[in-house]
C-alpha cells in the first residue's frame, strides 16, 4: 500500500508538472526559499554530502509520506490535479525532490553535528546522533509545513461560487497538510525531551509567525514592499539572543528589510536547526551562537543567489517584489514605487515585466551580488570555526556553488 502511495504521489507531481499556473497562482508562492540552485555542480556536491552523513537526506520526508494519516489526505489532494491552486505546485516542489530542486537545510544540519563529533564512538554519542538526526527531519518537516500553509488562497466571500469550490476545498487540503506536518514535527521535537532545544524551536517558530504579519500585504497575503527612505545606516545585524526580531526602522531600507524578511520566512528556523544540532552535540554556548550565526548567513546567501538568479536568467521567472534586487532598485529610483503603490490590492496587476526592465537599468543587480558574496564569506567564516575535516570541506563546496 504504501509502495503505491508513493507511486501515486508521483505521478501527481508529474501531471501538475504539466499545469500553466496562471499569473496570479504563480506570484502566491514565489516569495519562497531557493528551489533551483543554479549551478549543475550542485547535484555532485549533495550526493557527496549525503555520502559523508551516512544518509540519504533525499527522502528525509518519506517517513510522514508513508503514514496513514498523510495518505487519507493524499487521495482527497488528486481531486484538485488539473487545477491552479498552489498546494499542486507545491506537491511537485515538495514530492518531486531530486537532489537540486531543494535547500538542503536537513543535509547541512547533519553535516555539522558531524563536524563536531569526535571521530570514535560510543553509546551516548550514538544517541546524540540519533537526536540530531531527528532535527534535522523536523527542521525540514516545519520548513514543508510553513510552506504548504502558505500556498492558501484568499477567496472573499461574495465571490464564491462553483467556480471556486476546487479551489476552496484545495484549501482546506493544503491546511490539513500543513497542520499535520507542523504537528509532526512538534511531537518529534517533544519526544526528546530537552526544554533548551524546544525554546530554540520555539522562538524560530514564533519568528515564522510575526514574519506574516510584517509589512503591508495584498488580498493574498503576498507583501509590498516598504516605501523608500534615506534614514540612517542600512545595516540589519544578527543576534544569536532570543528576544524577537528588531523592526524599527526597516521599512524602506534595503538590506535592513530585505534581511528582516528573509530571517522571518526562514533564516531564523535554519539558525536555529544549527545551533540546536550543536546543543544535542554538547556544545558550550559561544559554539552554539557561531552555529545560528553560520545558518542565518547561509540562509541569507541561499536567498540572494536564488534572486539574481530570477533576474539574470534568460526564463521569465516570477519575482517578489520584496526581493534585494527589486527593493535595491526602488531605493536607487523612488518613483518605481508608483507601479506597486497603483496595484496594493492585487501585486498580480504589476506589471512584471517593465518592472523587471526598470531594475535592470539601476545597479541592483551589483548590490545584490555583493549582498550574496558578503554572506557567502560570513557564512565561510563561521563554518571554519568547526574544524577543518571533511564535514566543514564540503557545507564550504556547497557555499561556493550557490
């Protein structure tokens, strides 16, 4: 049964494969993390990885995509194959996983606890690898859980009809399968039994949640972008302590909203998968706050490479309008803001294409990658303070082929 679940699920990914997401659809998931990293050479560098973990973090899924109670959702999920709600194009993204379509949070997690871990072994250490392997499954699992919630469409009510009932019952899928991965993922870190790690988890869980209500958001809870501003220094600086994220005066400042942004829609979870691989591994605290340093920069730079890769590649890709590039380009050019100020109700009105002509123009492109290269080196930095073993040689590969 469950052999056939799986090949189901395929073969659901594969038909939707083929479905044109319409402008709308398309724009509702496109704020998310880095799908396709650019490069070929990233697909040699994950198997190496996985090599050196011992674990085939591929399938780091398959233990919930093989329980009863995902494969009672699974048969309502092919109702809504042939429509254009996001919870199809997040199935895909999610269950069509080769090695290069997906950030390798799990992977990275791993790879540290190993760097830290003495070269013999013995029960206790045993155990503590087994602890670390379970966070970086549920990492991933609240990761695809936040992903999968977010894929909700916000149909006002006076304009409900059968025309929208595939859609309001996508919904309602997309809901439950995202409750039941994020409470998952809750009872796994439970079962550990270790309070310091479940408050780590928790102030990244909290993160994730004040990250939907930052800024103005469109009918689809799609973000606009901060008016432009000149004031003060446009430096965002991240601290390992837990209180939550600072937002004053972020708005409109490039790399200050940017950053903020993107530490909410997941740096801040990343950080905290590292740091906590490295509290199982009985690290002291400074160690433990290098590790959340190393994975908030790692997220930083996974985010503006996948950005300049949607601006630089020669496909017509969606972008967020929250993007570097594009909250770079506003920064350099004010009045660009009149073409998302004209469209706050719905962004897909923008129109993305003499939007995108527009950034090009400006030098946003360049501030990005000297945004990307800066937390690369960051993120190489903190990643040296692990030894230097095999471990830190390869999560170094994967940085530079970002």
């Amino acid at each position: 049964m469950s052999y056939a679940l799986i090949r189901h699920l395929r073969r659901t990914a594969l038909i939707s494969h083929q479905i044109r997401l319409e402008s709308t659809m398309t724009n509702v998931t496109q704020e998310d993390f880095l799908i396709r990293p650019p490069f070929a050479q990233w697909t040699k560098v994950i198997r190496e990885a996985e090599k050196i973990v011992g674990y085939p973090t591929s399938f780091m899924n398959l233990r919930w995509l093989l329980s009863d109670e995902f494969a009672n959702m699974a048969m309502h999920l092919r109702k809504v194959v042939g429509s254009n709600h996001p919870i199809i194009q997040t199935a895909k993204t999610v269950l069509y996983n080769e090695h290069n379509n997906l950030q390798p949070w799990g992977l990275v997690i791993l790879l540290l606890s190993k760097a830290i871990r003495p070269p013999h072994s013995n029960s206790i250490l045993h155990s503590s690898s087994e602890q670390q392997r379970t966070l970086a499954e549920l990492t991933e699992m609240i990761r695809t859980g936040h992903y999968v919630h977010r894929g909700l469409l916000n149909i006002e009510f006076d304009k409900r009809g059968k025309n929208t009932e595939t859609s309001m019952f996508a919904n309602k899928i997309a809901l439950l399968i995202g409750d039941y991965l994020l409470v998952t993922a809750n009872g796994m870190l439970a079962r550990l039994k270790n309070q310091d790690l479940s408050y780590l988890i928790s102030t990244a869980l909290r993160d994730v949640s004040e990250g939907e209500f930052y800024g103005e958001r469109d009918k689809q809870n799609m973000p606009i972008p901060g008016k432009p501003n000149q004031i003060g220094a446009d430096e965002f600086e991240i601290c390992a302590d837990t209180l939550p994220l600072a937002t004053k005066d972020v708005s409109g400042s490039p790399i200050k909203e940017w950053t903020l942004r993107t530490m909410y829609n997941g740096g801040s979870l990343f950080g905290r998968g590292c740091q906590g691989a490295l509290l199982l591994g009985g690290q002291d605290l400074t160690e433990q706050e290098k590790a959340y340093q190393f994975g908030c920069h790692l997220c930083l730079a996974w985010q503006s490479a996948s950005e300049l890769q949607k601006f630089t590649s020669e496909n017509k890709e969606s972008f967020s309008l929250a993007s570097a590039p594009v909250l770079f380009a506003l920064n350099e050019k004010p009045d660009l803001y009149k073409i998302i100020d004209n469209s706050k109700d719905n962004i897909a009105e923008v129109d993305f294409l003499f939007l995108k002509e527009e950034v090009l123009k400006t030098n946003a492109l360049e501030r990005t990658r000297l945004l990307h290269l800066e937390n690369a080196r960051q993120a190489e930095y903190f990643a040296d303070m692990f030894g230097d073993n095999e471990s830190v040689h390869t999560i170094k590969r994967l940085i530079k082929n970002l």
